[in-house]
C-alpha cells in the first residue's frame, strides 16, 4: 500500500488509474494526505518545467514565424506603395505624395523607410527597415532605426549615422548572422527612389549594452574621426542571451539611382 | 491533480483522452496567445539595443 501511494504521487500515469484502495484507517488518514500533497506538488514542478519549456518554443520559434508573417506583409505593402507613387523622384528633394496615401515625407513612413540587404548574411538576405528601435517595433521583424539616445540620420541627410537594431533570435532573428559580416563586406539600403551601397569597415565583436557611443553620429571605437556618412548595424551577442551588444560599422561609397526595373547594384547581383 | 481532473471528466477512456487533448491545446493556445505575450518583456532576453541605462529606450 505504501508503495502504491508512493508511485502514485511521482507518476501521474499512475495516478491517472489509480488502484482501488481500501478506507484507510485513522492513524495513516494524515500521512496519505501528506503524500497526496507532495504528488501535487510534483505535478506542479512537472507542469512548470513544460511551461517553460514551451516559452522556448514560442521564443525561438514561434516569434519568427509570426514576425516573419507580419514583416512579408509589410514589404509587399511598401513594395506596391513604391510600385503605385511615382518612380525617378529623388526622395531627399521632392517627395512626391502617392496615389495609395502613403506619407509624403520618408521620415514619417510608417509603412517602412526601404529594405536592407546584406549579401554576406544570405544572398536574398533583405529586412525591411522601419523607424524606432522599442520593442513593439522590432517584435515585428524588422530593422529600426535608433531615435535614441542618438537620433540617427538617414541615408539621404548630408552627414551622420544610420543606426539600426534587430533581433538576434526570435521575433525575425533578422540580424543573427551579424558576426557573418566582415571589413570589406557590402551593405545595401534601398529606398524608393535610391540604392545607398555601404562597405563595412570595422566591426565590434563585443561591447557593454551601456556601450551608447557605437551609434553615435560619429561612431565611438569604430575608427572613423571626423562627420561621414555612415551606417551601423547592433544586435545582441552571444546567441540565445541578451547579455553584450555587437556592432558593425560602414560608410557610404557612392549612391546609384533607382532604373524602372529595380536593377540591384553589382553588389546585390548573384555572379 | 491530473488524477483528479482525469476522474472528473465524462465518458469512457477514448472521449475522456480526446477530452484530455482539447484542454491541452487550449492551454497551449492561451499561453502562446496571451501569457508569453505578457511575459517576453518582462525577461531580459531580448533586448538588442544600447541604451544608457534610463530605460527609455527598449532596453
């Protein structure tokens, strides 16, 4: 009988047919209730350990689904925003409002400011970029734009830096190749109307999360000494924690226009 | 627990299993859809971004 009880309260298999038991006398009433109250307790711990073990699945797996669908959603609506307004107009000098409705001016693009494709983390590699760094925003699969501590600058603006954040896991995982990126490597930002070729050249494999310098208009440790145009990219390393913030820094090497048909640039062309 | 809800729900042991299931997923669903929502940003594992500290920025 005790032996019964004992596998009863450690196996809820077992306890899910239990054994018929006869009226237990008096003197052992308190020591079943005892060991049905530690078989509940185990039941617990075992329900927790799922629990938890499920918050990992929806970290690393469910939040990229969801951000992936949500993110595609928002690139084909950009894409036929861009399709639908007028094309060859320089976004930096007359941002011409669109038929759709989309916001004239890129800064107020909600829907999205362009792409960014990085050729060294995938040959179809492309996020779509977004303003704001917080939460909410890069929970939907994007790259954000910093507004603070430094509001970042855009491509198109005389000189600065455009900083960007993403995930390194979950919600997208859209950066989590970053340590793939090397000095030399290309980096594209694509706009309506403009591709803005990068090249990168520094990256900072390690650095506090406290570390704000590194999106600085002038990027703290990235070697560069005076105003540029520039473009930084951070995440979090390593993989799977929170725990460092890595960074990847280039500046602009020249600006190609938009042709009807969206050629990419040599750097984007698959060889 | 699990002993005593199994005990409670009707029928045979075939519709009582598939009764088992349903309650599984649903909880399983409630928790993908509402509670991990709710506790992601509570827990410092996803933050990517350099602030100074002020919490302003996500952090």
């Amino acid at each position: 009988m005790i032996q019964d009880e004992t596998a009863e309260s450690s196996d809820p298999a077992a306890e899910a047919f239990p054994p018929p038991e006869p009226e237990p006398r008096p003197a052992r009433r308190g020591r079943a209730r005892a060991l049905a109250a530690l078989g509940v307790f185990g039941e617990l711990l075992i329900t927790l350990g799922l629990v938890l073990g499920l918050f990992v699945a929806y970290s690393l797996w469910w939040t990229n689904v969801e951000a992936d669908r949500s993110a595609a959603q928002a690139s084909d609506k950009l894409r036929s925003a861009w399709a639908a307004g007028p094309t060859g107009t320089p976004s930096a000098t007359a941002p011409g409002a669109t038929p759709s409705g989309a916001p004239a001016a890129p800064y107020a693009a909600r829907d999205g400011v362009g792409f960014l494709h990085v050729p060294a983390m995938g040959e179809d590699y492309q996020v779509l970029i977004r303003m704001g760094s917080d939460n909410a925003t890069l929970a939907e699969g994007v790259a954000g734009v910093y507004e603070q501590p430094y509001r970042a600058a855009m491509p198109w603006d005389a000189a600065g830096n455009f900083a960007l954040a993403a995930h390194r896991d979950g919600h997208g995982a859209k950066f989590h190749d970053l340590d793939a990126v090397h000095k030399g490597d290309a980096i594209v930002v694509e706009t309506k109307d403009k591709w803005y070729v990068y090249k990168v050249d520094n990256t900072l494999p390690e650095t506090s999360k406290y570390d704000t310098g590194i999106v600085a208009p002038v990027p703290t440790g990235s070697g560069y000494t005076g105003p540029g145009r520039y473009i930084t990219l951070t995440t979090c390393t390593p993989v799977y924690t929170s725990r460092y913030r890595m960074a990847v820094w280039g500046s602009l090497v020249r600006v190609d226009d938009v042709d009807a048909k969206r050629t990419p640039p040599p750097e984007l062309r698959h060889s | 627990m699990y002993g005593w809800i199994w005990r409670h729900l009707p029928g045979n042991t075939l519709v009582r299993a598939v009764i088992s299931l349903l309650l599984i997923l649903g909880v399983v669903y409630l928790l993908f859809t509402y509670v991990f929502p709710w506790a992601e940003p509570l827990l410092p594992f996803g933050d990517v971004t350099v602030d100074g500290g002020a919490g302003a920025a996500a952090g």
